[in-house]
C-alpha cells in the first residue's frame, strides 16, 4: 500500500492542475468580457450609438484586437451583450435600493421615483442609445426588439409585485401609470441635452407624483395619499 500512496497523490495532483488553469482562464476570460461591456456603455455615453464601433470599444478598453474578435466578432453581437448586461446592472442597484426601503406604500412610491435616476445612469443612457441609434439598423433592431420588450416587462412586473405588497391592485390603471413614468423620465434624460429646462423637469415630475397619488386614493382610501405640495409659479415670459 505505501509503494502506491505516492504515485496515487502525484496524479491527484496532476489532475488538478488541468482543473486549476482552466478556472483562471475563465475566470480572465469572463473579467475581459465585462471590461469590455462596460467600455461600451462609457461608448455609447461618450460618442453615442452611431459612434461606437468595436475598435474604438478595443481601444476604450485596453485590450487587444484579437481578444476583441475572440468575445465579440460583430457588431451586433458587442451591442445585443451591452444590453443584456446595462440592464442586469440596472435591475441589481434597483433591487438594492428598493432593499433600503420598508415595504409598502413608502416602496411603491420609491419606484417610481427611482425611475429618472436609472435612466441617467450610464447604463440607463446606453440603453437609450441603442433604443433610438437601432432604429436605422435594422439587423441590430430586429434583434434588440425582443430584449426591450422584456425589459419593459420585467420591469412592470417588479412594479406589480411591490404594489401588490402596498396592498394596490396591478390592474391596467396601475400598469398605465408605470409605462407613462417609464416613459416620461426616460425623455427627460434624454432631453437634459436639448432642452435642460429645471421648469420643464419639475412640472413633469410633479404631474407623475400627483397621478401615483391619485391612483393611491382610488385604490385604497384618500387618507393613504401623500400629494406633493403645489408648485410656485414660474416667471412669466415677457
């Protein structure tokens, strides 16, 4: 038995050497991925969809144009990756936020209001990005059509599921309010460039808190309302 102990454990200890180099070479190869995704959301941030090509991503990145080729050989492939990966960091900081609040009717509302924060993050930008540069690239369109739409509804149904703890009904009054703040903070991100009138954001924001408000008071009582004080009136144009 002790002649054969040590052959035994020197190929034990070969067999895990194999095992060990292949973790750290997907461990690595997983790391370039992610610097490379990121690399395309400051892109996208920086140059807009339009100027984002994989060389400059390469380059953003500081990796080679080969280990570019190696995880992303086309375009369409880098841009359908950086979505699925801008909204996984989307989805996570807004779990962990919404972890910071109690839940209820305290929760309902933060998600809500959280909305034009992660639409100005960078994620939230690329995001934007590919939304509107995609609508001329019709190969890129068609394959992030479906991953929008899966967005929109995830994000409805994390919506729901916080109603539903504030004791609210998800019906499509509610549903109707979370795509019209899905959609109202998302052109106010976009607009802070064109048209970064504080006025305009707050009346928006305004207009927002008094519909979940309103639906609140429908739903489930006016004493659980909490509507926002009124706005002061804004300086007349001469």
């Amino acid at each position: 038995m002790a002649q054969n102990s040590r052959p035994m454990a020197a190929q034990v200890k070969a067999d895990a050497q194999p095992r060990t180099e292949r973790r750290k070479n997907s461990e690595r190869s997983a790391s370039t991925r992610r610097l490379i995704l990121d690399a395309t959301i400051t892109c996208l941030n920086e140059w807009g969809y339009g100027g984002v090509t994989n060389i400059k991503v390469a380059d953003a990145a500081g990796v080679s144009r080969g280990a570019m080729m190696h995880h992303f050989p086309t375009r369409q492939a880098l841009i359908i990756a950086t979505v699925e990966h801008a909204y996984h960091r989307l989805r996570d900081f807004r779990a962990e936020e919404m972890a910071k609040v109690p839940p209820g009717l305290s929760r309902f509302r933060a998600i809500l209001d959280q909305s034009l924060i992660t639409q100005r993050m960078p994620e939230g930008a690329a995001l934007n990005e590919v939304r509107i540069g995609s609508r001329s690239d019709k190969e890129i369109r068609e394959a992030v059509t479906p991953m929008m739409s899966a967005i929109s509804e995830d994000y409805v149904k994390v919506v729901s599921s916080i109603a539903r703890e504030a004791g609210l009904k998800p019906d499509r009054e509610l549903h109707g309010l979370t795509g019209t703040v899905a959609m109202a903070t998302r052109a106010l991100a976009i607009n802070t460039f064109t048209y970064p009138s504080v006025g305009l954001r707050d009346n928006v924001l305004w207009t927002l808190q008094m519909m979940r408000e309103d639906l609140i008071a429908r739903q489930i009582g006016e004493t659980h309302a909490e509507r926002p004080a009124p706005l002061p009136d804004l300086p007349r144009v001469r």
